[in-house]
C-alpha cells in the first residue's frame, strides 16, 4: 500500500516560512527538513549571497567588509518580501536591521529559533565558516553577540527553543507556528 504518509500534507498558503536566529541555533537543518516534509524549495540566503557573489561569506567579508554583506544581505530580504511557497534560512546577523524583518514578514512568516549559549557553542565547535567566530576567545565571543543581539531576537514573538531537541521535534514545533499563523487549519 502506499505511503500516505509521505511526503505529509503540505499547507495550502503561498506564504514562506522563514527561520532566524542566531548562529547555529539549527535554521538550516530544521529548514531543510520541513521544505522536504511539505515538498517546497529550500532557500539558504547565505548560499545564495555566495553563489550570486562568486565568492564565499568569509572572503565577502574579508576584501569587502560586513558592511557591505549587509547590503547584500537587506537586497535580498527585500526580494523575498512576497509570498513564494518558499522555506527560507536567514543568515544569524538578519534581525539587526529591522527593515530587513519587515520586508520577510510581508512575504511570510518569521520564526526565530534560539538555544542555550552552551548548546551554540557545542553545535560550532571547529567551524571555519562564520567569520564572526573565528576570535581567539570563541566562547566569549558567542556570549557578548548573543548578550548584545537578544534584543532583536527577542522581537520576534515566534519563538522555538532547539536546545536538546532532535531537528525533527523542532520542525514539528515550527510547522504548528506556521499553520496557526496561516491560519490554513491544516
Ligand atoms: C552571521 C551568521 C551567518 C552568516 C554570516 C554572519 C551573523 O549565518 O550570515 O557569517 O551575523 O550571525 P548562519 O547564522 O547561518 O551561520
């Protein structure tokens, strides 16, 4: 018989999903696995900054500085301001521009996951990807950004603790917030 199962209902709205947060509180992984549940395109703004740039985040940020990644960054929430079916991860430093917040929303719904400090710096322990990261003193650099960004992450008012959840435990959590939020009744 036939897996009825799989791949599971998707919802009937055209709005995004869109996950922000900070530095490896998991949007990808939680992202991926929703967009393969509901059979949509998964969008990674960072690799698509990348692929558009032709060059990696690190070098973006090392010959052309963060301001500048930024802009990329706001260009592309700007273009995502509309209702695409898409499944989106934000880079962690998105929520510092609030334009960049409202320009997301209109497109879709804006979900921010968080987790402990200590659980952030076990999941990038050895990465080489985040240029924010790579200070001699990680843990205390996760601290202050974090300590300085709960503001913003806490404007947010979905918000989804991944901290000792499995991805698929937090998808489950997420997709309820999304179809609460789209209403769908799905
Ligand atoms: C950043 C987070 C990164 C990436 C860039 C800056 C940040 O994305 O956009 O290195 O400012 O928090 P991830 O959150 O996917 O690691």
């Amino acid at each position: 018989m036939a897996d009825l199962t799989w791949p599971r209902m998707a919802p009937s709205s055209a709005a995004n999903l869109v996950l922000v947060g900070f530095m490896g509180t998991g949007k990808s992984a939680v992202g991926r696995c929703i967009a393969e549940r509901w059979g949509r395109t998964f969008l990674d703004m960072d690799a698509l900054i990348e692929e558009r740039e032709g060059r990696t985040i690190p070098a973006i940020f090392r010959d052309s500085g963060e301001p500048y990644f930024r802009r990329l960054e706001t260009q592309l929430a700007a273009e995502l301001g509309e209702p695409r079916s898409l499944v989106i991860a934000a880079g962690g430093g998105i929520v510092l521009h609030p334009v960049n917040i409202e320009h997301l929303r209109r497109g879709g719904v804006v979900v921010c996951l968080t987790a402990t400090p200590d659980a952030i710096l076990q999941r990038v322990a050895g990465d080489t990807h985040r240029p924010l990261l790579q200070a001699p003193d990680r843990e205390r650099r996760v601290r202050e950004l974090l300590e300085a960004r709960k503001p913003f992450y806490e404007s947010i008012p979905d918000r989804v603790d991944t901290t000792g959840r499995p991805v698929e435990d937090v998808a489950d959590l997420v997709e309820a917030i999304y179809r609460r939020a789209t209403a769908t009744g799905e």
